[in-house]
C-alpha cells in the first residue's frame, strides 16, 4: 500500500521546521482559490514535463482537492522514480476542516466547477433559443448537454473541468524564476 499522511501530520512537520516539498496536483483555478501555505503548483497533467521542480532529497507530499488526484500523482511520482513521496489524505478538504488556514491569490479565476456550470447553462439556454426561433433540432442540443452533465456526476468525472482549464485565463501567470526551496509550509 502506498504510505499517506493526515493533515494534522502534515501540519506537525512544519512546525518542526524539517525539509519537505508539498506538491499540489491541482489545476490553477484551484490553487489560487485556496491551498495550503507554502504547496508547490504542478498540475497532474504536466508531472512528467516537470518532473526536474520536484527535489528527489526530500520528503514530498502531495495534495489535491480531495485525495484522488494525489493518490494517482503519487503513483505516478513512484512510476518516475521518486522514492519519498506520500499521499495527504482527505486533500484541501481536510486540511480547512482541520481548521488550517490556506493561502489565496487575490485575482485568482473563477473555480472550475463554477465556469462548467456556466459554460453548460449558456449552452442549453441558446440551444432552447436556437430550437424555438431558427429549427427544432437545436433543441436536441440541450438534452445532449443534459445527458453529458448527469453522466459526468454519475460516473465522477472531471473531463469538461480539465479541458477548461486549459483555457487561456485558467494558465498560471508566469513569474519571473525564484530560486527552488524545500521548506514548505
């Protein structure tokens, strides 16, 4: 089994001031909404790609939303050869119930779910429009988004999110190098 820690672990070591590197797996929109103190951005999709900003000397702790993206990175990590990696579990979740603070951009996007719900509400009420006034097919369209976000829920999936973030004001704003530390937290 692959080793994990809780939050109030993770909590303990930065009291204790040891090296280590938090890793948070999320996408942009969401670490800026909220993360822990001190985490490391680098998307899960982008592991392999930069793999070199992640210290092979130091404990590393991944972090996402819930615990299933970082459990899925860890493996990952493991696959790629990193030896010290453990899994936070319960996530960001746990880690506000525990009644830690998180760090936030002030300009951060809106969170995923919330442009999804958007981008789905847009695209049923203009197919509808489409359906009365142009021709009645368009209306199908709205039953086919209907469809794709009741599979989405039932089966969990985040596919619509990922491909959003994606998008141009979801990408991480660049800034300028700064030199790689260990301490996190």
């Amino acid at each position: 089994m692959d080793p994990s820690i809780d939050v109030l672990q993770l909590y303990s070591l930065s009291e204790a001031r040891e090296p280590f590197f938090v890793l948070d797996v999320r996408e942009y929109p969401e670490y800026a909404a909220g993360r822990i103190p001190g985490a490391h951005l680098i998307p899960y999709r982008e592991l392999r790609r930069r793999r070199g900003e992640i210290p092979m000397d130091a404990p590393v702790y991944v972090v996402c939303q819930a615990g299933v993206r970082s459990r899925k990175a860890q493996r990952r990590l493991r696959q790629m050869g990193f030896a010290g990696v453990c899994n936070v579990e319960g996530g960001l979740r746990a880690w506000q119930a525990a009644g830690y603070g998180v760090k936030r951009d002030t300009h951060a996007p809106w969170p995923l779910e919330r442009q999804e719900r958007v981008a789905a509400g847009v695209l049923v009420l203009v197919s509808v429009l489409l359906g009365v006034f142009v021709a009645r097919p368009f209306a199908w369209l709205a039953a086919v988004v209907g469809v794709a976000l009741s599979l989405a829920a039932i089966l969990d999936s985040c596919a619509l999110e990922m491909r959003m973030a994606r998008l141009p004001w979801n990408q991480q704003p660049i800034a300028p190098s700064a030199p790689k530390d260990s301490a996190a937290i």
